[in-house]
C-alpha cells in the first residue's frame, strides 16, 4: 500500500509539473484557482480532515493566499500557490484513502481470523 501511495504522490507532482509548464506561456489563474478548489473540497469529503489534517490545512492556507494573490494581480503568484494547494490536498485525499484501505483490511483480517476459528471448532466438534 506504501507504494501505491508513493506513486500516487509521484503522479499528482508529476501532473502539477505538466499543469506549471503548460500554463507557463498563458497564465490563468482563475481557471488554476478551480481546480485546487475542487482538489480541496474532495479532500474534505474523503475524510482528510481526520487523516491529513497538517496537509488540508496546508492546501487551504495556500489555496487561501493564491485568491489573495490573484485579487492582487499577481498571477505567476496566484498560479504556484493554487498549484501547491492542489498537490496539498491531493496528498491529503491519498493519506484519507490510505486509512480507509487500511482499516479495511484490518477488518478483513479480522473477518477471516472469525471464519478460522469458526471452521477449526466445527471441524473439532465433528470429531
């Protein structure tokens, strides 16, 4: 599962790169803006708030200041903030996903422990 979340991780830095150069030439902030948004909004609603609290926070203090920047017409500004954010609350959301999965697991493996038990006293009983 680590490695899953590292390659995660790695894919969300690697799209944000593409995003910066991409957007290098034409500079829209607003449109960059909406993409963290939606990016912290998801994290939010995946649980983050409980698993990644220091990387939401962190996505919407910059998030925060990327709307500030951009009232202020500072756009190159506003565009690497909105990016940060977006892989803040992307990292957040993996964190949340992480959990989630493994505490699914540790459920699983609780589940199968049960059927064990279960089936080594029927077998014992047949006897």
């Amino acid at each position: 599962m680590h490695t899953r979340y590292l390659k995660l991780t790695g894919a969300a830095i690697a799209l944000n790169v593409i995003v910066t150069a991409a957007y290098a030439s034409n500079p829209v902030p607003d449109e960059t803006i909406a993409v963290a948004k939606a990016a912290v909004q998801r994290a939010e609603q995946s649980g983050a708030p409980q698993a990644a609290p220091v990387e939401l926070a962190a996505a919407r203090d910059k998030l925060a200041r990327a709307e500030k920047a951009n009232a202020d017409h500072r756009a190159k500004p506003a565009i690497a903030l909105a990016n940060q954010a977006n892989i803040d609350a992307q990292v957040a959301e993996a964190t949340a996903q992480k959990e989630r999965a493994a505490k699914a697991a540790a459920e699983f493996d609780a589940s199968m422990a049960t059927l064990r038990q279960e089936s080594n006293r029927n077998s014992t009983s047949n006897q």
